[in-house]
C-alpha cells in the first residue's frame, strides 16, 4: 500500500496494489475509484485535498492499524 500526496494537484493518491487500473469511476464528487479487469479496488484518488482537509500536515501522516477481534 502506498499512498501519495501531490500538493501541486491538490491530490491524494492511495494504491492498495500495483495491478493496472483498467478503469475509473467517480463515486463522490471528486473521489475517484480504480479497479482492475476483475474489478477489484486499485486506487482511489481524492481531489481538492486542501479544500476537504485545510488543516491536514501533510508532512506528519499518521498510520494506525487497528487489532483485529478475537
């Protein structure tokens, strides 16, 4: 998973795998989903990032990963 800050965009870009994208859908205005030829989720890009999250550092990103329920 690798996820990619463009501030000259004003985007953000998250791939949750290194298959090609073999086509895109816009599900909210401005977030825009990737899937490929099986239709699983690639990517998903998020536009207008300093609109939707003024305040976000994105210097300091901040992962969690939460333990699952046993």
């Amino acid at each position: 998973m690798k996820l990619k800050v463009d501030q000259q965009a004003d985007a953000l870009y998250l791939t949750l795998t290194e298959a090609p994208a073999s086509r895109s859908e816009e599900v909210s205005p401005g977030i825009i989903v990737d899937y490929d030829e099986q239709d699983h989720v690639v990517g998903i890009e998020m536009l207008y990032l300093s609109k939707r999250a003024p305040a976000v550092d994105v210097q300091r990103l901040l992962f969690e990963s939460v333990p699952q329920a046993g």
